[in-house]
C-alpha cells in the first residue's frame, strides 16, 4: 500500500520557468516541453547557417585588377592601359587602324590577337567588340577579314561610323570585352 504525501516533485533550478517548461513524467525524468525543444531547433539551424555564411565569407578571392600595357609610355602620357583586367574580365581599350581600311583592319586585329595572348587568352574568349570607323562601309566589305580571326566563336558586336577617332589618320578602331576561365 502506497502512503500518498504532498510534496511536488523535484525540480531542478536551472530548468525552472514560468510558466513551467517541463512536467514529470513520474520516475524522476523530465520531458522538456514543445517550446523549449523548438527554441533548441531554432537556435541550432541558426547556428548552422551563421557558420556556413561565415565559412563562405571567407572563401572570396578577391578580385584582381592589373595594368597591361603594350606601348607604356605613351599609353602612360595619354592616360589609358591598353588592356584592363578585372577579376576574371578583360577589357582591351581601342586598338587603331590607319591607312587603307583592309590593311588597318588586319593590322588591328593581329595586334589585338598579341594583346589577347599575352592575357593568355584568344578571339574564342571574346564577349563583346566594338567597332568605330569613319567609313562604315569599307569596313563592312572587309568584315571576311575579321571572320577569320573569330572563326566560329563570334561574340556579341556594335559597328558605329564616327565622324573622327583619335588621330585625323585613323580609319578605325576596335575594343574588345573577354571572358577569363577559371
């Protein structure tokens, strides 16, 4: 037989609440409430996701940004770099053309293709090209020409007839956009 007495269960003080977060379970264990074990949840996954931002954070490579220049000085007194890298972008600032346009054409695009391979890359990595002549024209009736450097990768293009370039001698210029692989 079982003498009933009047004292309440033993509580451990540090899991005391108001109202009371746990209940008894009769042996002496506590079963720790639905709040208490979704705040536990809450305050995991946040845990988790303050550590993988944290650990992606730290992976960035920042971005690098140098100076190429072909003609140092006098692109250094005009206030150009022949080509510009950007993280994983180059960007090649107008190669000129003077003379007559099929010639000017060839000259620009075989100089462009140096600038292209001493930033290790080719005509396949290109993304963009811009192109200002002041014969729009001449220009169109040697575009076989530049076919032949892009071959089958051709990239996204804009051809604009301007009144002048640079020097009064110029007949066109070419600038060109890259994509660096990783």
């Amino acid at each position: 037989m079982s003498v009933p007495t009047n004292n309440p269960p033993f509580k451990h003080p540090l899991r005391q609440s108001w109202p009371p977060a746990t209940i008894c379970c009769g042996h002496g264990r506590y079963i720790w409430s639905a709040r208490i074990t979704a705040m536990r949840r809450i305050l995991f996954i946040s845990m988790v996701a303050l550590i993988a931002i944290a650990g992606c954070a730290n992976n960035r490579i920042p971005p690098v940004r140098s100076c190429y220049h072909q003609n140092e000085s006098v692109e250094i007194d005009i206030g150009f770099c022949q080509a510009l890298r950007d993280g994983d972008t180059l960007y090649i600032s107008g190669t000129a053309g003077q003379g007559d346009m099929s010639a000017a054409v060839r000259s620009v695009y075989k100089r462009l293709d140096a600038t292209l391979a001493a930033n290790g890359l080719s005509f396949a990595d290109v993304v963009k090209e811009n192109v200002y002549t002041t014969d729009l024209d001449a220009f169109i009736k040697n575009k076989d020409i530049r076919k032949e450097f892009y071959g089958r990768s051709l990239p996204a293009a804009s051809w604009v007839q301007v009144q002048r370039l640079y020097l009064p001698s110029f007949v066109v210029e070419i600038e060109l956009t890259a994509r660096i692989s990783k």
